[in-house]
C-alpha cells in the first residue's frame, strides 16, 4: 500500500526563508500549501520547480494578505489534509518608537501574531487528526535580546516566542509539537537597508563572523518536522552563529 501523503502549510513561501523551506520539506516528501501576499512571480517558479522535481507529491498555492481581516479563513478553507504548520511569514520595520505610528504597529501585530493564531486555531483540529503533528513558527534573536531601532520588531517576535512556550503546554497531549526557531542575521533582502559599513560592523559581532543563509534556517525547520525531534516542544531554537547565547 501506497504510504498516505504528508501535508504542510508554509506561510511566506514566497520569501527566501520561506522558499528554502519549503524546498527543505519537499525534498523530506512532504506535499505543500504555499501561502504568499503579492510574489507571485517567485511563488510561481517554486510551484512549478517543486511539482516538476517531485511529480508525486501535491503543491498548492494559497494567496492571502496576513493583513487583511478574513486572512486566517481564506487560508484555512483552502486547506485540506495537514499535519504540519511553518509560520515563515513577516515583514521588518526599523524605525526609533517616537516615529512609530499605531498603523505601524497593528500591521506588524497582524502579520506575526494575530492571523497566524487564529488560523493556527482554525486549522487545529486537522491536525490533532494526526498521532503526532507540529507547528513550528519562525521567531529571531531580537525576540530574546531586543534590538534598538526595531523595539516594534522584536516585541512581536518576543509574542511569537511566548506563544510557542504556552500552546506547547496546552497541546502537548494531543500530539502538537509547537517550537520555534530564532535566527540571528540571515542573509536576505530584509538586511538590504544596512549599509557595507554597517553590515561589516555586525559580522564582526559575530563570533562565526558571518551572516547566515536561509537554507540553514530551512535545515532546522525540517529537523523538528522529520521525526527526529518528537521529545522536543515548547523550544526556541537559537540559529545565529553565536551573536547571542
């Protein structure tokens, strides 16, 4: 008999972190739903270098702005089986408090914490239809160390992390593994702000001085989702060459 498909949802396929997990995943077998806001270009060539390189498993996409009330539905409707959630969805904001606006901060409070959560909630049932599911969600560094100039930034990552920590507890005994992993600098479009002189200056606060990539992020997610992790829940997984331990 034919083993049944695993389905995951990836939200932010359509990012580098994202994509690269979702490549991660595909190449572990798992089938995919792949949620993006406005990338469809990028989104559309993973679709189809994902179908054409595992031809027996199933991709979707799913378009939805985590910003939009009704989000969490429209994801959740277009969902079928599944048994894993990556919440790799977000968006940066640097910016001193003084000139952080309340638009500010509830586009950051809805697109990290709110939407994910309620169709966390939406979608948990399917899930606890499985002995053994996960939900793993992407935090960072500045959720535990802070950051100035990102105060908004890292106080929504820091919910992330609290969350993970409080629905590991409540869900454990239906089989949900819920984790987090925290990377610290990755080498992305989001760093496209800083500067050579300033990106040299955080490398050099790096003890690997090195930015990471977003399959090393990818690497990690496919850990706790294969398996080998299934004694770990309620973590923050720390992926930053050593900047903050």
């Amino acid at each position: 008999m034919a083993e049944s498909k695993r389905f995951s949802l990836v939200l932010g396929a359509s990012g580098a972190i994202g994509s690269s997990i979702a490549r991660e995943l595909a190449e572990d077998g798992w089938s995919l739903y792949l949620q993006y806001n406005s990338h469809q270009k990028p989104v559309k060539e993973l679709l189809e270098e994902l179908t054409t390189t595992y031809p027996i498993q199933e991709f979707m996409l799913i378009q939805a702005n985590l910003l939009e009330e009704g989000a969490a539905e429209t994801i959740a409707s277009s969902v079928f089986s599944l048994q894993a959630i990556v919440v790799a969805s977000g968006q940066s904001l640097y910016k001193l408090i003084d000139d952080t606006t309340p638009d500010d901060m509830q586009a950051l409070w809805r697109v990290h914490v709110q939407t994910p959560i309620e169709l966390i909630t939406k979608l948990s049932r399917k899930l606890r239809q499985h002995d053994i599911s996960y939900v793993t969600m992407i935090g960072s560094i500045w959720g535990e160390a802070g950051g100035a100039g990102e105060v908004l930034y890292s106080t929504v990552k820091g919910a992330i992390h609290a969350f993970v920590k409080a629905y590991a507890q409540e869900v454990a005994f239906n089989g949900i593994h819920v984790n987090a992993v925290a990377p610290g600098l990755i080498d992305t479009k989001m760093n496209g702000h800083l500067t050579a002189e300033e990106m040299q200056h955080l490398l050099e606060e790096i003890p690997m001085e090195r930015a990471g990539q977003p399959k090393e992020v990818a690497h990690l997610v496919q850990f706790l989702q294969s398996g080998k992790a299934d004694y770990m829940t309620g973590q923050i997984l720390r992926l930053n060459g050593g900047w903050y331990i």
